[in-house]
C-alpha cells in the first residue's frame, strides 16, 4: 500500500519544486508511473485480502476501483493543460497539488479497513473538489455550484457520523473484518431502523439517487475538465463503492428498506434518460446519463446477490472510462467553440474527422455495444434484478432503450448536420487530446478481453 501512497504523496513537492519547462511533464510521467505500478493490485490470489496492514487491504471489490482512480491522475493533468495555458506558473503549480492531493485521500477510502479511516478520507476529498470547482470553473455560477456540492454531502453525511459511532459504543472495534465476523444484525427496532438508513442514504446522495441527485448536473456543468473527469469516474464510485461495502456489512438489512431505494434508483435511471433527451447542454447531458447509470449501480447493490455485485462492479469501472472520456470530448469541444450548447457546435465531423471517430467509439461504449463490458455489466444486472422481481425488467428495458437514444441523439447532434455560419476557422486536434483519448479507449479494449479483471 504505501509504496503507491508514498509516491502520490511525494507528486505534491515535484509540482512545486519542478521548473517551469518540465512541470506538465514531470508530474505526467510520474503519475503514469505510478499507474503502471499500482497494475499488480489487479493480480488474483486466493487471500481474500492483500496487502493488509493495520488499517488498509486491498479487496476483491476495492482492486480495480484502485486501479482506475490511480489510472485517471495522469490523464487529468493531460486534459487540463490547455485551459490552464494562459494562467501565472503558480497558479499551474497550485492546481496540480489540488489534483495530487486528492489521490491519496481516494486511495485510502477505497483501500481502508476501518470504518472511521474511511469516514475521514471520504470527507476529505471533498475539499480539493470544492477547490477545484469554486476556483477554475468557467461561469459565476460555479459559486452555488459548490454551495449545492458542500451542503449536499455534508447533511447526508452527518448521519453517517454518528451511526459509525454508534456502532463502535455498540460492538467495540470498526475493522471491517471483525465487523464481518459479529455481522451487527439490524433487527426491527427503530434505532436499527434508522441507522441502516443513515448508512445508506450518505452514499446514496454520493452515487446520486435520483432525487438526490440536484448537486450533480449543477457540479458536473459548472467544474473545469479535469473536475469533471474526477467527479464523474471516482466520487460517484465512492458512493457505490460505499453501499456495496455496508450492505455487506450489516447482513440482510429488512425489505422495507430496500424498496424505496431500489424503485427509485430504476425510476430514476428512466427518468434521467427521459431528461436527457431534451438537453441542450452537453456537459449536463452526460452528467444525467451518469446519473441513470449509477441508478442501475444502486439498483444492483441493494439486492445483494453474486450476479448483481459483479455486475454493479463491472458496471462502475467501464461507466467511470466511458463517462470520463465523454467529457473529455465535450471539453475539446468547448475549447475550440466556447460553447456547450448543442446548436452551436452542430457538424463538426468534416472539420475535425478523427475526433469525430472518438466520438463515435466513446458513444457506442456509453450506449452499450455488444462486445463491450458495459453491456455485460447491464445484462448482469438486469438478470439479477429479474431474478429478483420480474415486473423491473419493464422498467431497466426502457431505460436502456432511451439511453440508446439520447446516445445517439448527442453523436448526431455533435457530429452531423450543417455547419453553422460562425465556426469557419477551427483549432485542428492535436496530439495530446489523441492521447487522452487513447488512454481511456485501450483500458476498455483490454477489458472486453478479459473482464473476470473487474468481476
């Protein structure tokens, strides 16, 4: 564990103390190196816990949510170089050590086996999100949009708070090994009652249900490219990440639970691809597809089966690539048009051809093509949810038929159509958004040949 930790930690002096020439590709090629490196955690063994130190283990289903948060590090400090081009050099450096500093807070939340190390590692990224959001976002309204981030998380998460503690007066330790052991079985009483549901609803706001789900779009439109790769691949798999890790803890929570949850994260997923298909905003619409996805995630997890763990899992790892590369797009998109709105960026595949064949790659991913793991991730789920109770598959198929056609609404609307009067002289793409593109595109390539990776 710490030699990945201690590397992203040491990333903070090499973006400060690096001169001006080399500071994009010094932290670059470091944090690429430490994504290779941290590429043995996806090694199978027989443990069900790896590398375990006092209070960090790694999991079958922390692994690959590892590995993806460190994979994404390099490729925001690439994304975000173009608009950060014309800033003062310490404004450069200040924004790479908010990026940095956000690694190791995911590492440990996702790695933790403690209850309490968790809670704090989980509040503590939220501050450098809110740095980068309220800092470098390009409208005035990233101000509400912080305040909407802040008190969402913060209301829902003081519940969490005190539910951890109330455990720990209760059984005595937070590991979750001996947590899995005593299995704190919530029976019917009330104070069981509501602490199950304290537990879950932090999360649920985190991986939004729909409903809770109003700070999204807001943050997601208003934060700058690489504010809005890390919200969209890493914060929303927290909360995933958190609900599949309780769920497991605390045993059969009571039905009636579940059933509030579960039908609103499959309603939710219908009605946020219904919403999507009357967007005209290009950032909002990919940040309420998340949303549908991470309802399936939701719908999945609380079920609590083998088929649906795995398929939520697959699900949030091919959904953070897909999502995180969607927005890549539309930030290539904004750079060279100022603009988010559908009608203005209309036609772009004559002038830029092999954007608009990234285009079409990352949509097919994002609407679940075949071969991709996405679609067995959603097939997965759906078979469990049917499994489960046979009347969801209405629901789940229509939300994957209005998925399919708000994707292909925003590849026609991008990419076809006349080409309006003011776009004459474009920026042609260049070589570093190829790369970008690349680096999310090849990791889902090698997953579709291999997907018990992330199962």
């Amino acid at each position: 564990m710490l030699k990945i930790i201690l590397p992203t930690i040491m990333l903070l002096p090499t973006a400060l103390l690096s001169p001006q020439k080399f500071l994009w590709t010094n932290t670059t090629m470091y944090s690429l190196l430490i994504a290779t490196l941290s590429l043995q955690w996806m090694i199978p063994t027989y443990h069900p816990y790896k590398n375990l130190t006092q209070w960090t283990g790694i999991d079958q289903i922390s692994s690959p949510l590892l590995v993806l948060s460190c994979w994404l590090l390099p490729l925001m400090i690439m994304a975000s170089q173009n608009h950060l081009q014309h800033e003062p050099p310490t404004r450069k450096r200040t924004f790479i050590t908010t990026l940095t500093m956000i690694q190791p807070f995911i590492i440990l939340a996702f790695s933790t086996t403690e209850l309490m190390l968790f809670y704090i590692s989980f509040e503590a990224t939220l501050i450098p999100t809110l740095i980068l959001i309220t800092r470098w976002g390009n409208q005035p309204e990233r101000l509400s949009a912080g305040i909407y981030l802040l008190f969402y998380t913060l209301i829902s998460f003081l519940p969490l708070l005190v539910t951890i503690l109330h455990l720990h007066t209760q059984i005595g330790t937070l590991q979750l090994t001996m947590l899995e052991l005593t299995h704190p079985t919530l029976t019917n009483s009330w104070s069981n009652l509501l602490s199950g549901l304290a537990l879950l609803t932090a999360f649920m706001v985190k991986a939004p249900l729909y409903g809770l789900h109003l700070w999204l779009p807001k943050a997601h439109v208003e934060a700058p490219i690489a504010g809005s790769m890390l919200l969209a691949a890493l914060l929303l798999k927290l909360g995933g990440y958190g609900i599949m890790r309780i769920t497991l803890l605390t045993g059969p929570l009571p039905s009636h639970l579940h059933y509030p949850f579960l039908t609103l994260a499959l309603w939710g997923a219908l009605m946020t691809s219904s919403i999507c298909l009357r967007q005209t905003d290009l950032k909002a619409l990919i940040a309420y597809s998340s949303v549908s996805h991470m309802g399936l995630v939701i719908a999945a997890s609380t079920i609590q089966t083998h088929w649906s763990f795995s398929g939520a899992m697959i699900l949030m790892v091919s959904h953070g690539l897909t999502s995180s590369m969607l927005f890549c797009l539309a930030n290539t998109n904004y750079e060279r048009t100022h603009s988010r709105f559908f009608f203005l960026t209309r036609g772009l595949q004559p002038l830029l051809p092999l954007m608009a064949t990234w285009w079409l790659l990352a949509n097919l991913t994002n609407m679940a093509l075949p071969p991709t793991t996405n679609l067995m991730a959603e097939l997965t789920i759906m078979i469990a949810l049917f499994n489960w109770s046979s009347f969801t598959i209405i629901l789940t198929g229509i939300a994957t038929l209005l998925t399919a056609s708000y994707t292909l609404f925003m590849l026609l609307m991008t990419q076809r159509g006349t080409l309006p009067t003011h776009i004459t002289s474009i920026q042609n793409s260049n070589t570093r958004e190829h790369l970008l593109m690349t680096l999310h595109i090849i990791p889902m390539l090698l997953l579709i040949l291999k997907p018990e990776l992330i199962s």
